[in-house]
C-alpha cells in the first residue's frame, strides 16, 4: 500500500470515466434516435446517410416537377377536350347550314361566337406561366418541346436528371404569330386547311379559326360546296385535336407512374437511411439500465478503494 498512490482508486476512476462515457453516448442517441449521429460515430455509415439524405432532397424536388407538369398537362388535356365539343359545335351548325332555306348569316353569327370561345379556351389553358395550346413562336421563350423533370440518378459519383419530353408543336391550337414562316404552322385550328381533304396545307384556303379573328371561317355566303368543304376541314381538325388529346391523356399517365416511382423510391432510401443511422430503441434503453447499474457500482468501488488508506492508520496506533 502506498499514500502517495492509490492504485485502486485509480483503477476504479478509470472504470468509472469508461461507464459514464457509454452511458452519455446511449442518452445521446436515446434523445436524438440516432445511432450515428455524425461522422464520429461512423464515418462510413455517416458519409452514406448524408449523401442519401442530399439525393432523397433532390427526389423531392423531382416530386414537386412532377406534380406541376401534370397539372400543366391535366390543363391542356380539359382545354382540348373543351375545344372538340366547341369546333363540334361548330361542325353542327355547318350541317344545318345545308339545309335548304336557313339564314346562313344568322348561323355565322353563331359560329364566330363559338370562334371566339375556341381562342378564349386556348389563351385560358395556361398554368404556372406555360401554355401548350396557345403560343407565340417569336417569343424567345418558346420551345417546340416541352420537357417536365422526372428523375434524378445516381451512378457512384455521377448524377444526372431525367425529363419526359413532350412536342407541343404538334397540339397547339393558334400561334399568336400573325406571319409564321409557313401556313402549317399556326396551330391546329389556326392553320390553313385543303378545301378538298380537309389536311393543314401550305396551300389551304380555309381557316376555321385564328389567333387574331381575321381571316376565319365564313359562311355567309357560301356555296353548298364551300360548306361541304368546311365540314370537311372541321371534321380532320376534329380528328387532329382527339390525337394531340390522346397524346396528352398518354403524358398524365406517364406523369402519373412517374410520380408513384418517385414516391416509393423515396420511401426505400428513406428505409435505407433509417437502416444505416438509426438506432434500436429497445436494444438502447436494455443498455442504459445496465450502464446504470454498472455507474452505481463504480461509484462505490470508488468509494471503497479511497476508503481503503483509511486502514494504514490503524498501524500506527
């Protein structure tokens, strides 16, 4: 035994220190859930949960394009529906215009009512600033495609950011362009169309409708055979608005699949996450009552071993 050294006490110190140092790092991940908490307690692990954590952020972000594009689609899509009954509409006045003795002027009038509701309806199917029926190709905006984010990737360091492209080219109603560099391109019912087959042609002498109202669709004075060949051109335009219709109709559905794999893969790197860094709440709190228990019992060793010098002085008496 020595006075200047108590070699037990110091024992019992260290043993004690040990106890008390796991019993702080299990409250610590008690209290917070984690069973790495930062790259301390793992750098591996921490590294891997960080750079998911940064990757599921971006698939939020991906999650959130998607929503807006198919809102941008379902707009389109309820607008060109809207637009078929209209130019169908149209197609019936055509039709009864046939008949013998009607006031065509009176029909007209009509019809340029439902004209100017074709162009309210286009102008109107617009969300979030992007309009796919109603265009302006000068407009330094514009873009014959349009392309909606739908997912990011990671191949070990390399990342890329995937989109669903769609050409709007193709389905736009009216181009507000007054002079295109073609007839053909001014839209599906802005177009100029073949007084014989009804097809958009560079040469095509009837208009239904246009951006601006000048130059559309008149009957007042019409033949028998321009009216047929009105009919004619309305029933294609009819046939061409359906398949830009179900083109869109296809885009929701792509949107829409998109979205749920967005959303489930989010799940399973949310899993993964858990997997790597979170800690066991049962196994944790087994471990805190017998750190417990052990901190009582290096208190009182502790207490035993400086008690201990105590006994040298019964040699001196």
């Amino acid at each position: 035994n020595s006075i200047n050294t108590n070699f037990a006490a110091l024992t019992a110190l260290q043993s004690l220190n040990e106890t008390n140092k796991d019993l702080l790092m299990t409250q610590n991940r008690i209290s917070t859930g984690l069973r790495i908490g930062d790259a301390a307690d793992g750098a591996a692990y921490w590294s891997m949960s960080t750079t998911m954590k940064s990757d599921n952020k971006a698939l939020s972000a991906v999650s959130d394009a998607l929503g807006l594009g198919a809102a941008t689609a379902d707009v389109a899509y309820t607008a060109m529906n809207s637009a078929i009954d209209v130019t169908s509409e149209i197609k019936a006045k055509l039709v009864a215009a046939r008949e013998p003795g009607v006031d065509r002027g009176q029909i007209q009038t009509e019809i340029d009512a439902l004209q100017d509701h074709l162009r309210g309806i286009a102008s109107a199917a617009s969300f979030s600033g992007e309009n796919w029926l109603s265009v302006d190709s000068t407009d330094a905006s514009y873009s014959a495609t349009e392309t909606i984010v739908s997912s990011f990737t990671r191949s070990g360091s390399n990342v890329s950011v995937g989109t669903i492209s769609e050409a709007v080219s193709s389905m736009f109603l009216f181009d507000n362009d007054t002079t295109p560099p073609a007839v053909n391109a001014r839209g599906i019912l802005g177009s100029g169309r073949d007084a014989t087959t009804g097809a958009v042609s560079l040469t095509g002498t009837i208009f239904l409708a246009t951006a601006t109202g000048t130059g559309e669709m008149d009957i007042s004075s019409a033949t028998d055979t321009q009216i047929d060949q009105n009919i004619q051109a309305v029933d294609v335009a009819i046939s061409d608005m359906t398949t830009a219709a179900t083109r869109l109709g296809a885009v929701q559905s792509r949107i829409s699949l998109q979205s749920d794999f967005v959303s489930a893969l989010q799940d399973s790197i949310d899993r993964g996450i858990s997997t790597l860094i979170d800690a066991d709440m049962n196994e944790e709190a087994t471990r805190l009552q017998a750190l417990q228990v052990q901190q009582q019992l290096g208190i009182q060793a502790l207490s035993i071993a400086n008690s201990s010098s105590q006994n040298i002085l019964s040699l001196f008496r």
